[in-house]
C-alpha cells in the first residue's frame, strides 16, 4: 500500500544534504531548532512544498504569494524580501549541485520563544528560516495504479476556527483523517466540508470526471492549490469544461474517474473511493490527458525560467 501521494523512491544522497538554517548550512543530522522554537512548540508558521526540474524550483511565483501571504495573515516578519528568499532557495540548490528529481521544504516559523507560551509577543528574535532539500520522486506505481480513498469523519472547518487557506504548520486536523483514512486500508483521507460535500484530502485536492467533465470543489474549505489552479488552467486551455462547484459523496460514487493533483506528484489517478472502483480500476483516459498536459506545463514553466536567467 502506498502511503499516499507523497510515497517516494528512497535515495540515499539525502543522508548527505546542506539544509539551509537562518543562513547556514548544515547536515542533516546537525539540522536542529531550539525546543523553544514556535514551530517545535505550537505549529506556529507557515511553509510551502517546492518541486525543482531542470535546477528551477517550478511554479515559485505563485509559491511565495501564498507564502507571504500566510506570514502577513498571522503576522510573522519572514525578515527576507522575496528576491532574498528566492537567491537562498537557488544558492541551496547549488551547494547541493542538485538539477532534478528534487523537493524542497521551505518552512518558516515567528522564531524562538523566551518561555513556551502561546502568546506571539514572547519572541525573543527573528523567524526561523529552513529550506530543507531532498532527492524525491514519486511512486511509479502510484501515478500509474493511484490511491485507494477513504471518507473520513473529520470535516474541513470553517475559516473562524481554522482558515484553510493558511498552510499553517498546524496540521492536526489533517493528520487526524490520515490516521483514520489509513487504519482503514486506504491510501489517503477524503474530506467533506461543514455542509457535507467534498472538500478535499488531507494532503491533496480531489477531483473528479463524468461524462467528460472535470469536477473539483468550490474551494470555499481547502487550500489555495497550486498545482490544484494549475490543472483548471490547462483544462480551460485544452477546452475541457472544468467546474468548481459543490458535489457529493452520490456525484463521486457515481464518477468516471478521479485524481488528486498536489505539489510532490502532480496529477495521480484515484481508483477507488469507498469501495467504489472507477471504471476497470486502472488509470483513465482524462487522468492520463491531464497527466500529459501538467508536464508540459512544467516544461514551459522551466523553459520561460532558463530563458529569464
């Protein structure tokens, strides 16, 4: 069983990697923060999930949006201007010589604390900043036979209790429906929101086709994706009507396929939801259009980026 979409081939140039740490860089087994850090004691920061082709962390734009617009919601001073960042994030690549096959974690939290307490005024310096580099690729296996899906009881909430357009290092709510989703036999959790329809995974966006059209959540309770907006880009360029709307478990059981579309492993097919299989169990015809499709979109994005540089 793959343990979701971020299964990966294990390589063992990771043990050796320079991970970035507040403008050094260290090893990976003297990559450490305090155990005053804010991350380490509320989940407090924000982060984002980069994937590197061609020596280009893809899609970066639209990554740091989301990144300082999560740090400016909850008012953390990353103490970087973009270009800043993006010259730390590329310097990493090169002290690790790294071109493909590469995720990054980018994550940043309001820093060191002077006792460990909730309240954000007792940060006693600057954020902390990690940019942590790794050799991953996704499970052939897994973008090819997919995920098996479960609903879990554990709903997307509303944005007064937890705005789920933070990618918040808090991720409880998230972990919960895994465990639950995977105690269960499944790959990955399906989620609904408050109302009862289909809002998301715990780790990716979901969505699904009939009759050839392209389904996926409103989006009111789940994450601004990026590679979720970069799918209902290419759909509308190919003329493939895509819709964000609200559905339910009934319009998914009822599906021709399924996919979930994420960072790591762009589009993978879903084959079954609840026990209910799509088609022959194997990957379909539009996943595999859109598969298609999403790297050649990768492929222009790298190309405008070696033209630029």
């Amino acid at each position: 069983m793959a343990h979701g979409t971020h299964d990966f081939v294990a390589d063992e140039r990771n043990e050796s990697v320079l991970i970035y740490l507040n403008g050094a860089y260290r090893r990976r087994a003297e990559a450490m923060v305090s155990v005053f850090d804010s991350g380490f004691v509320l989940g407090d920061g924000v982060w984002e999930g980069l994937r590197v082709v061609g020596g280009h962390p893809l899609f970066l734009e639209q990554h740091l949006d989301r990144l300082y617009e999560g740090a400016r919601a909850i008012m953390v001073d990353i103490g970087l201007s973009r270009d800043e960042l993006i010259r730390a994030i590329y310097a990493t690549l090169a002290e690790n010589a790294m071109q493909d096959g590469v995720h990054i974690r980018l994550m940043i939290t309001r820093g060191i604390k002077r006792t460990p307490y909730q309240d954000p005024r007792v940060c006693v310096g600057p954020a902390t900043i990690v940019i942590l580099p790794e050799y991953k690729t996704a499970l052939a296996s897994t973008l090819e036979h997919g995920l098996k899906l479960f609903t879990v009881h554990v709903r997307r909430g509303y944005p007064d209790v937890q705005d789920q357009k933070l990618n918040s290092h808090s991720k409880l709510n998230c972990i919960t429906a895994c465990i639950q989703a995977y105690t269960a036999g499944a790959d990955e959790a399906l989620m609904l929101d408050p109302h009862g329809f289909v809002a998301t995974c715990n780790s990716t966006h979901f969505f699904i086709v009939r009759r050839g059209q392209v389904w996926t959540s409103s989006g009111d309770y789940c994450l601004g994706g990026i590679t979720r907006a970069n799918v209902l880009r290419i759909c509308r360029e190919a003329g493939i009507p895509v819709f964000e709307r609200n559905f339910s478990l009934t319009d998914v059981y009822g599906a021709d396929e399924a996919f979930t579309t994420g960072t790591f492993a762009g589009v993978v097919p879903v084959r079954e939801v609840d026990g209910r299989v799509f088609g022959n169990g194997r990957r379909g015809p539009m996943v595999e259009r859109l598969q298609s499709l999403y790297q050649d979109l990768v492929r222009r994005d790298v190309a405008e980026r070696d033209a630029r540089a």
